[in-house]
C-alpha cells in the first residue's frame, strides 16, 4: 500500500471531503494538523509550494489538495497510485 499523508486543519470542509474520499476506500493516512502546529504548515509549505489545505502526497509525490484527489478517483488513476507500495530511497 501507499504512504498517504494529508495536511489539514480541523475546520477545512475540503479537508473533510478529500478524508471522506480516502476513508471510502478504506486507505490508511497520516493526517498532519497545521492548525495546531505552525512548523508543519511550514514543513507543508515547503514540500508543496502551497499554502491552502488540504496538501496530499502519495508516496512523497504531492498530487495537490481535494479538487485533485477528486480528478485522480474521476480519471481512474487514485487506486493505481493508492496500490503502489512506498518507495524505498
């Protein structure tokens, strides 16, 4: 299975959803809490060049926040990415 980490906030409705679409397919996550801890908003910040939550990485790779998690399950390619074990470096 793949590594899945989400940055969040607890009160992001975009969030919600792109958690909702995870748990649905029953994928494990790490969900990293930016609003409770100013250095991972940073941490997220530099990984992805973004601000805005939610930012997801599958597998190190960011694939950008809900609106494109939504695109991946749309176009068929989440579960491809999703079933792709972690890469070793």
């Amino acid at each position: 299975m793949a590594k899945v980490e989400i940055y969040t906030t607890g009160y992001c409705g975009y969030c919600r959803r792109a958690k909702m679409l995870l748990d649905g397919k029953n994928v494990a996550y790490e969900e990293i809490h930016v609003d409770t801890d100013p250095s991972r908003r940073a941490e997220m910040t530099q990984r992805s060049g973004r601000r805005t939550v939610p930012q997801i990485f599958i597998n190190g790779t960011g694939i950008g926040g809900c609106d494109d998690l939504f695109a991946l399950e749309r176009d068929g390619r989440l579960d491809n990415l999703l079933a792709q074990g972690e890469r070793k470096e």
